[in-house]
C-alpha cells in the first residue's frame, strides 16, 4: 500500500528516430505535391487552359477522380500559399473553403490543435455551414421524394433480370424492408 510503479519505456531500436523522420518528411512531401497539383490547375484556369470539361481529361491523364481536382482547385482558390497551413491537408482547407474566412482559419486551427483527420473536419464544416445557413438541410417530404427518384434512378438503370428480381422480393416484403 502506498507504493509507487515507475516504468521505464525500452530504448527505441537504433536508427529508429531517423526512420520516422523520413516517414514526416514524405508525409510532408505529399501535402506539398497536393498543393502544386492544385496550383498548376489554378494556372491552367487563369490561361484558358482548364475548363470546365477539362477537369474530366485531365482525370484520365492523372489518374486522379474529377471530384477530388475540383476540391483541390477550389482549396488552392480560396487559400493563397500566405495563408495555407501546411501541417494540414488540402482536404482540410477544401472542406473550410466555402466558410468565411474567421471561420477558416478557426476551423483550421482547431484541427491542427486537436489532430482532426480531414473527415473530421469535413463534419465540422458541414455542421458549421448548417448552423450558419450556408447549406439547407432537406425537409422530410423533400428527402422522400430525393429517395423515392433514387429508387427509381436505380431502378431504370438496372439490367431488366435484375428488376424482375427486385420486384419480386419487394411483392414478398409487403411494404417492409427487402432483403435480397
């Protein structure tokens, strides 16, 4: 009773310090190439050369999704390189993106304080763009009628074996859940 345990934590391996280093060091690199890839865009918007359509050829050229170099394009846009935290990722920056700026870089600084992952951020600005009206949320007759043309979209799409076996399992659920 009374007694005190004190742990020594083992030597790390030699060589493992640098290791690490190395692995900062690539981490590092790679939000850098993100922010270069975002800003040679932005210098093909500004010389014509990037439009609209050509995000979708320069998908196949880079092997990178359109959705992901339009978030990128827009994160260069609105972050200049003064004002980019480099610790982050472009995600982070491009979730703030359509924030005003107070509320950038707050946003920005709490994640860094507070070690955020981009889709922890991601939540935090879409909870923040909410609360501030920037984006509305569905009302429910408005969401059953996105589902109910998503069913349907779905539907109109699917090979015709696949819909007569859907419907089939929907007759047998009776207004329930199906379960294929």
């Amino acid at each position: 009773m009374g007694e005190i345990a004190i742990t020594v934590a083992p030597e790390p391996p030699a060589g493992f310090s640098d290791w690490v280093e190395t692995g900062r060091t690539l981490a590092a690199k790679r939000r850098n190439v993100d922010w270069e890839i975002a800003d040679w865009m932005g210098e093909g918007q500004e010389k014509g050369f990037l439009t609209q359509a050509g995000f979708d050829f320069l998908s196949e050229r880079l092997c990178i999704a359109p959705k992901r170099l339009k978030d990128i394009a827009k994160a260069a846009a609105a972050f200049p390189r003064h004002v980019r935290d480099e610790t982050l990722s472009i995600e982070h920056h491009a979730h703030v993106a359509d924030l005003p700026r107070p509320e950038q870089m707050e946003l920005l600084s709490k994640a860094k304080r507070e070690h955020w992952s981009d889709d922890d951020m991601r939540k935090q600005a879409i909870s923040r763009k909410v609360e501030s009206g920037l984006v509305q949320t569905m009302t429910q007759a408005d969401y059953e009628q996105h589902a109910l043309m998503s069913l349907q979209h779905a539907y109109n799409r699917a090979p015709r074996h696949i819909r007569i076996e859907f419907i089939e399992a929907a007759t047998e659920a009776n207004g329930g859940e199906v379960d294929l």
